[in-house]
C-alpha cells in the first residue's frame, strides 16, 4: 500500500489525535465537510462514517419522528435526504436538506385549503371553499404517478381561485431561514395562467407579512401585433429567462414558485401562514395540478 | 459548605500544580478518581505535560470563576477569554485537544475541536492536507473509491 506523505507546514500529524477527537472536530464541520473530508485519510474516513458524527448532524428530535432502520446513521441521514417519510396520514412528507441537515416539509394538496369560484368575474364574489367532503367538482383529487402523495388537486375550471396552507414552526428546524414554494404543474398550455398576477406570502400569523405579485405560467406577451381586434398572443420564456416572478422548473418535472420566506428562531413557536391569492382577471383558470406547498431552508445554505 | 480545599496535580514531567478542589474536579477524570478515593496526593496527571496542563489549569480556574459570577454579563467577556485562549500554535492546539480528551473536560474538548473545525471547513482534501500535516494512506484507487461514494459533496 502506497503511503504519500503530505508535507504541510511543521504542524503536527492528524494522526496524534485518537479516532475519537477527530469525530468531534468533524461533528463541528457540516455534512458535505463530512464526506470530503473522508477521503483524506483512513483514519479520517473512519472518523467521518462514525455514528457520532451523524448524530450531531441529525436533528435533535429525529427518533420518534422516524420509523426506519438503517446499519448505520450516516445510512439513516441520507435515507431522510433522499427518500423522504410520509407522515399525517400521508399528507404531509418530510425529509432533511443534505448540505445541512435541516428539517423539510411538503404539504400536500389534501393538507391546504384550496378555494374556487366558478362565476365570471365581477358577477360574483361568492367564494365556495372546496374540501374532502365538498360535492362541487371545481377540482378532483386523482393519482400521477410522479407525484410523492396518494392524490394531487386537479383543477377543472375555476374563475377565481386561492391557496392557503399553515404549518407549525414547531416541525422545522430552529435558526434557519426557511422559504415557501407552492408546487404545481399544468395539464395543458392554453389554461388561463398567462400574464395572470397572484399575490403570494408566507410568513408568521399575526405579524406583518411582505406580499408579492407573481405568475404562475412560464409566458410573455409576444411583441408581434397582429392587429387591433386579435387577442394578445402569448409565447413561452426560454428556460434561463425570467426572474423571481415566474416559477422555475424543478428537478423532479414539476414547476415551484417562491411564496416567502421567513426565520425560525429558538423558543418562538407560531403557526406560519402561507397564500396564493388570485388577483383576478376575466379569464377562466384550467388544467392546474397542485403537488403541495414545500417549505425548505432558503438556498445559500 | 464549601471549604477551599486544595489539590496537588503532577504532570507527566514532574512538575506540581496547587489548585483549588473546585478547579480540578472541572475534569471528570480527576473528579471521578477523588470521589472514589483512589486519588493519591499528588494526583498524577500521565500523558499531560506542565506546559499544557498549566494551560488547562488556567482555562478551568476562569470558567469556575466565570460560573460563580452573578453578573450574566460576563458571558460576552467569557466567549472572548475563549477565543483568545485558543490562539495557540497547531501543536499545542492538538495537545490541548489530547489533554482535554483524557482528563474528560467536556467544554474544553468542545473549544479547542470547534478552532480545528473551522480551520479545515469548506476545504478540499487536498487544502486540508496542506494546513495540516496529514498522512494520506490511500492508495489512489481507495481514494478515488471514497470520492466516488462522497460524490455529491464535491459537486
């Protein structure tokens, strides 16, 4: 076995500390720190699979949250990062950010509160709020396979519409900077989305939440002019185009755009409200598909 | 009813160190080897040179005093005694941390591994092998075994 020897400047060998000392310095690091650091030596890379690293990258309260069993908590840590836990009678999945071990939650369809109004505008302010239990079909609850619950929202045609989902900041992480992104995807390109303005929020009830207007299809106004009398027509962004006010696409296919951010602190539990209100406008709404609502730490790490 | 009883610690080379009680049991390898008196006096402290444990004396003597300051205030002043503490060369950082380790003093241990993190975060292995001398006894496919199944970090 080659044996290189890495001259650095007259400071001692790593290998002075015992195995043990050098878990806790790694525990101080983070887990992409972690696994670098485990290529550097054997004994580093024993140091870094240890349990009592992992431990310490875990959040505090993992046990009772998880049911899974792994040989080791390193396999337990990635098992959460990538393949994440259902819970709340599957409406709810949770899982942890892997740069930083940080709590992550994705609200399902079925955990928020998604209201329609079928009338055309400015004849009705009638709002008919669409539950489990509701007869009217302005959504329908069906199954897609990419989707990570048992059913997603299906909108069947609304004229108006708002989201609205609350989560306890008791099941995030404390410290951190987290952000709201509704998660969706269309059936259909002609559905009623283009140019059409909603204002979005997420923050702490009872505190003054900063609202923005956004867009929930990825189109602009084609500059061509077809004349006075034809619609406007609408053309698609390029896929390094636009900036925080249209959604971005995600990894797994779906759309996401950024509702809000707020922080977490010690010792300040609250509920966190997060909205998706329609600014209204005279078109019918179709063929929107609403995976959730996931809060995750705000990149940056 | 605390009286201020008072320990002799020897190092490993000889040298005596008199030291309040209070200070000593900060370690809970002294503290456990008085309580179940198989402490001598002196109480041998093997492996812990007089230089380092001057030093670990001097760090357990201000945090039992900082302790029984009644002004919380102090806390501020103690974070940074700390981080002046810990500007030491590399070697005498490790033989702190060595120290620590084997005369169990949690908060100690937890200083001086914390300076040593944030020396090596956000480092490549190959930076990190620089700052310290680290003897790398991979050959290059091990190492190159371990990127591979560490890949997502080096991304």
């Amino acid at each position: 076995m080659a044996v290189a020897e890495a001259k650095g400047r007259d400071g001692p060998d790593f290998s002075v500390l015992p195995e043990g000392c050098i878990a806790t310095v790694v525990s101080f690091t983070s887990p992409p720190d972690a696994c670098r650091l485990a290529s550097v030596s054997s004994i580093f890379k024993s140091a870094c699979d240890s349990d009592a690293v992992w431990a310490s990258f875990l959040p505090p309260d993992w046990r009772p949250m998880v049911s899974r069993s792994a040989s080791s908590l390193k396999e337990l840590y990635f098992s959460l990062c990538d393949d994440p836990v259902l819970v709340g009678d599957g409406k709810m999945s949770f899982s942890l950010d892997r740069h930083n071990g940080k709590k992550c939650i994705i609200l399902s369809a079925r955990a928020l509160s998604i209201t329609g109004n079928d009338r055309l505008i400015m004849r009705s302010e009638r709002a008919l709020s669409i539950t489990r239990d509701d007869t009217q079909s302005y959504w329908s609850w069906n199954h897609m396979p990419n989707s990570r619950f048992r059913e997603v929202a299906e909108l069947i045609k609304v004229s108006w519409l708002e989201i609205r989902g609350t989560i306890s900041s008791r099941m995030l992480s404390p410290r951190t900077l987290y952000a709201a992104y509704l998660v969706f995807k269309f059936t259909h390109k002609r559905n009623g989305f283009q140019m059409r303005a909603f204002e979005v929020g997420a923050g702490f009830a009872g505190y003054e939440v900063g609202k923005r207007s956004v867009y929930l299809s990825r189109t602009k106004r084609s500059s061509l002019w077809y004349g006075i009398n034809r619609p406007p027509v609408y053309i698609p962004l390029e896929s390094d185009e636009g900036d925080d006010s249209y959604p971005k696409e995600r990894r797994d296919g779906w759309l996401e755009i950024e509702l809000g951010e707020f922080l977490t602190e010690d010792g300040q539990d609250g509920e966190v409200e997060m909205s998706v209100v329609d600014a209204k406008g005279n078109r019918c709404l179709v063929a929107l598909v609403v995976e959730g609502i996931e809060i995750r730490p705000k990149d940056g790490k | 009813m605390a009286t201020s009883r008072k320990v002799t610690l020897l190092s490993s080379d000889g040298e005596s160190f008199e030291v309040e009680q209070s200070v000593a049991v900060e370690s809970i390898t002294i503290k456990d080897s008085i309580e179940e008196g198989s402490a001598g006096n002196p109480i041998p402290v093997p492996k812990v040179n007089s230089k380092i444990l001057a030093k670990v004396i001097e760090y357990c003597k201000k945090h039992v005093e900082s302790a029984k300051a009644e002004d919380r205030v102090d806390d501020e002043d103690l974070v940074a005694w700390d981080a002046d503490f810990v500007k030491v060369d590399q070697a005498t950082l490790f033989d702190l941390i060595r120290a620590a380790n084997f005369l169990n003093i949690k908060s100690l241990l937890d200083l001086t591994c914390q300076t040593v993190a944030d020396m090596i975060k956000g480092k490549t292995p190959e930076e990190k092998r620089k700052t310290f001398t680290i003897r790398n006894d991979f050959t290059p496919e091990e190492e190159e075994e371990v990127r591979r199944e560490n890949q997502w970090a080096f991304e």
